[in-house]
C-alpha cells in the first residue's frame, strides 16, 4: 500500500471558521485532504461537524446569518475568493446531506439525473444509462428500476437517502461530502454504500461525517475528531482508532465522553 | 355531578354558536346561488349566447359581444399580469433580503386594498386620457392591476412553503441560482401557482367598475383591442339599472352566465391540475 501520507492534497481548510449570527460554530479548522482517500469526522452531536462540512462546498453561506472567516484551497485555489465562481465550486465538491431532500414532485428518474440535464445534457439514452450507473451504485436500483417515474419523495427515508446519494453521483464531483449517509440504513445497505465508498475512492476523494465509530475505523483512511467547534485530532484512521495521541480522542472513541 | 351537566351544557351552548354562525355565512351564499339561478336560467334562451343586442323597444337579442369581450379583456389582463406577477412573487420569496424586497412588499399590500373603482379612474388616467378612446387594452390594464397583487402574494408565498433544504440541495449539484428557481422549486409548485392565477383571473372577471372607465362597452362585436368592448359585468350593470323589462330579464341572464363561466374556469383548471398530477405526480 502506497503511504497515504505522499499522495496529492486535493482540498484544504486553513483556519476555517463559521458562525451563525453570534453564535461561533466551527472554530479555526486547519487540515488537509488527499486525493482519493476516504475522510472521516466524528465527534459528539452539536459539535459542528455538519457546519463544517457545508463551509467546504460555501453551502454555509445560505443560511440567513451565517458567515465564514479563514481560507479554504481545493487544488490550491481559494475557494472563497471573491473571484471565484461559487457555482463552479460546488459542481466540484458534491454534497449528500444530513436530512434527505429529494426534489419535490420529481420524479426518481428526474431527481437523478437533473443535475446533468439542467448542465444541457437531453439525450435521453445517456440521461438514461447515467442513471442506471448511479441508482447501482447507491445500492438502490434493484428497488427502484420498476417504478422510476413515481416521486422521488414516495421513498423510504433510507430510499431518499440513496436517491440523494445517486444524485450527487450523476454529476460526478472529484470531491464528495457525505454528511451521515447512512445513519438511516439498514445494515444491508450500509453495507453497499460502504462498498460504494471503496470504490469511488479510486476515482475521487471522499469526506464524511458519522457517528458511527466502526464504520469511520472500517472504511476511512484518515479520521478527525471535533469537539465544540474544535478539531482536537486529526490523522490515519489506523492511529487514531488504535492509539489516539489525545485523550478526549480516546474517552470519545471507547464510549467514556457524552 | 351538577359540575359536569354544566360543562356538557357549555359544550352544547358552544357547538350551536358555531353551527348558528357556519349557517349564518351559508344562507345568504345560497340566497345569491338560488336568486341567479331561478331568475337567470328562466331567462336563458340558445339566442343569449348567439345574438347581439337590439335597439331598445324590440325584445329578444343576446350578449354574445359581451361574453366574449370579457374572455377577451380577462386573458389580456392575465396575459400582462401573470408574467410580471409570478417574476415579483419569486423575487419577493428568493431575494427577500433586500431592501427593495420589503418595500414591494408594503406596496403589494397597500395595493390589494385600493378600491377597484379607484384602479379604473387610475387606468382612465393612464390609458384611455392619452390614448384619446376607451379601449379593451385600458380594461385589460385595469384587471391586470386588480390581478397583480394577488397573484404576487400568492405566488410569494407558494415559492416560500419550498423549504430551504430543497434549495441548498439544488445549489449542491453545482447549478446557478437562477435555474434552482425556475426549473426546481418553481417547477415543483406549478399546480399551486395555477391556483393562485385561477383566483386573481375569478376575482377580475366579476370587476364591473374598472371596466365602466376604460372598455367602457359597446352594443357591437368587436375584437379591436384599441376600441371600447363590451364585458359581462358592465352590460349587466348597464341592463339592470335600465327600465326595460327585457333588459332586465337578460341581466340576470348575463349574471347566471358570468357565474357559470367563473365556475367553469376554476373546474378546468382543477381538471388540468389532476391531469398533471396524474401525469408528474405533483
Ligand atoms: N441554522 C442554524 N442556526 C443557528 N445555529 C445552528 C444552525 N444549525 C446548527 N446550529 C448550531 O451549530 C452547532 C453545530 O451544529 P451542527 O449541525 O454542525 O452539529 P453536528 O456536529 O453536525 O451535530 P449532529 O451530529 O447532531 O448532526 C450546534 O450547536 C447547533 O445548535
Ligand atoms: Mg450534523
């Protein structure tokens, strides 16, 4: 296995701050990504996680109130530079939210593949096979392939999670945040989006919040752990889930901090 | 005991004001249906719909200028009104932030409560004054007006019961605001923003003072935008307050007919939405 260590950083937080109005939430993040590694954040619930994850993408910003400070580099380019299209930003860093929110009366087919056909895709035949692609790979398609043209909102909320999943797929994204993707799946099917995430890692980089402990040890390559908008440890998975440098770190990962 | 016959007493005493005032709002609904009805089905003839007006003193004739005028003015109002509305209504819901926003906002208040009679002196003012002749156009203007505030509101608030996460979801995919709008969140409220249209077009159609001061009427068919144009609401108004017998009989024909053509417009737009939601599942 190659050191993860050497490979290419894709994206970088510096300094990375967020507030809702007064309230600070995510408190000078510094940290970096590396291409085609699966990234995972944990930490207690409130602790700003889904914040920080939603400043990567300056999808943050569109809450009434809510403000960024500090730096953060996809490729080496500031992606809050004021001459940087933000439009352009997030078509590079896709995002699978913490609720499912599929398109309201759209359609499963039309919920997948929307975000090409409003890029100026129309043939159907690729709109098609795109979303065949992307429904498989969400662990979905078997469930869905029969009635494509019901509303995508008809879905279990694991369903719609998957069909979110898919959706961020068909655009393809080199950077992919998936806030609790599977926090409401069954077994079964974390286990396919867990295979997912494998294989996606070939191609593209993956970061993700969760709150469950084996699955960051299982399918991550590095882990950070936060604390009340404080990142306290980042690092391989393989030292922070065995050897934690913190102590908060190991309390939180053997179950001893609430 | 006596406790609870007292509380059983006050809960009947409550449900019968409630019934009382329910029936209270019924009757005189029923009275205008029932009234209409009798008086303007019996005056109902094939020639109503078919024949213009004749020269006072000879019986008979219809009002088919005047219905088709108010199809006319009506969907040339909506015509105007609809497009600017609808923008107005997703400018206030998607960028209500600015400054410019609240201030619209104040005036598409202000707006719904001018009287109508005041909006047709307006349009006199604006329209037919310079233009020199009472004309279709000057009473599309008017209804549109009577139209827009209405179909701001609704369209404004419609586009706000969008929750935001269905935005951010929309943005997520890398897609410029603009096309998150129109082809995700308003797309996904057609159904409800019909209805919004459906009201303000019914709410225009039944505007008689408006029209008194800029389609002004005529006895004639026409289809000239630039003339004056018989509408329902002002033949009607002209033929009730007149002293012919006939003419009267014909108003209360005009008023069953207006009815039923607002009646109509709303179920086919009701049969149009289930077509769609069959359709998209809206
Ligand atoms: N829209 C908002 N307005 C104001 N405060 C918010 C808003 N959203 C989140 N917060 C606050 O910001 C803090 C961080 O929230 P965040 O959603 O990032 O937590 P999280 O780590 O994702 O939690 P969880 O694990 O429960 O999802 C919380 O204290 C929360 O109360
Ligand atoms: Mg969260």
């Amino acid at each position: 296995m190659p050191n993860l260590n050497d490979a290419k950083v894709i994206l970088e937080a510096k300094k990375l701050e967020a507030w809702f109005g007064d309230f600070h939430a995510v408190k000078g993040i510094t940290v970096d990504y590396r291409e085609k590694t699966i990234n995972a954040i944990i930490g207690p619930s409130g602790c700003g996680k889904s914040t920080y994850l939603r400043c990567l993408n300056r999808i943050h910003e569109e809450i009434e109130g809510a403000r960024t400070a500090g730096e953060v580099l996809l490729e080496g380019k500031n992606i809050y530079d004021k001459k940087v299209d933000v439009v352009d930003v997030r078509r590079r860093i896709g995002m699978v939210f913490q609720k499912p929110n599929p398109f309201p009366s759209m359609s499963i087919l039309d919920n997948v593949v929307i975000g090409l056909r409003l890029q100026g895709i129309s043939k159907r035949s690729t709109l098609l096979e795109t979303a065949e692609v992307c429904l498989r790979k969400a662990a979905l398609w078997d469930e869905v392939k029969d009635k494509l043209n019901s509303l995508g909102t008809s879905l279990s909320g694991g369903q719609q999670q998957r069909l979110c999943i898919a959706r961020a797929l068909a655009v393809n994204p080199p950077v992919l945040l998936m806030d609790e993707p599977t926090s409401a799946l069954d077994p079964i099917a974390t286990a396919k989006i867990e295979e997912l995430m494998n294989e996606i890692k070939k191609e593209y980089t993956v970061i993700i919040v969760t709150h469950n402990m084996q699955q960051a040890a299982r399918i991550s390559d590095f882990t950070s752990f936060f604390v009340y908008g404080n990142m306290i440890e980042h690092g391989l998975s393989a030292d922070i889930f065995t050897n934690p440098k913190e102590k908060q770190t190991e309390d939180y990962i053997s179950g001893r901090f609430g | 005991m006596n406790y609870r016959i007292y509380r059983k007493f006050k809960n009947f005493m409550f449900l019968v004001l409630t019934l009382v005032s329910a029936l209270a709002v019924l009757i005189p609904l029923f009275m205008i249906i029932q009234f209409v009805l009798v008086q303007g089905a019996s005056s109902l003839s094939l020639d109503f719909f078919t024949q213009l007006p004749k020269p006072v003193g000879e019986v008979g004739g219809g009002m088919k200028h005047a219905i088709l005028g108010t199809i006319y003015i009506v969907l040339l109002g909506a015509a105007i009104a609809i497009p600017i509305g609808v923008t107005c209504g997703i400018y206030l819901s998607e960028f209500s932030k600015s400054k410019l926003s609240k201030t619209l906002k104040m005036t598409v208040d202000l707006m719904s409560g001018i009287p109508s009679i005041v909006i047709g002196i307006f349009a006199y003012l604006v329209v037919v004054v310079p233009l020199k002749s009472f004309s279709a156009f000057a009473g599309a203007i008017a209804l549109s007006i009577i139209m827009l505030p209405i179909i701001i509101k609704t369209s404004e608030e419609i586009l706000k019961l969008v929750p935001n996460h269905i935005r951010e979801a929309g943005l997520a995919l890398g897609l410029p605001r603009w096309k998150v709008i129109l082809f995700i969140i308003l797309k996904g409220s057609v159904s409800n923003l019909l209805t919004g249209m459906i009201l303000a077009i019914s709410r225009a159609a039944g505007e008689t003072a408006p029209l008194l001061f800029t389609a002004f009427g005529n006895m004639y068919l026409s289809y000239n935008m630039n003339e004056p144009m018989a509408s329902l609401p002002v033949q009607i108004y002209t033929y009730a307050i007149s002293p012919y017998k006939d003419w009267q009989r014909q108003a209360w024909a005009g008023a069953f007919v207006l009815m039923v053509l607002i009646l109509t417009m709303n179920l086919f737009a009701r049969f149009i939405l289930t077509k769609i939601k069959d359709k998209k599942g809206i």
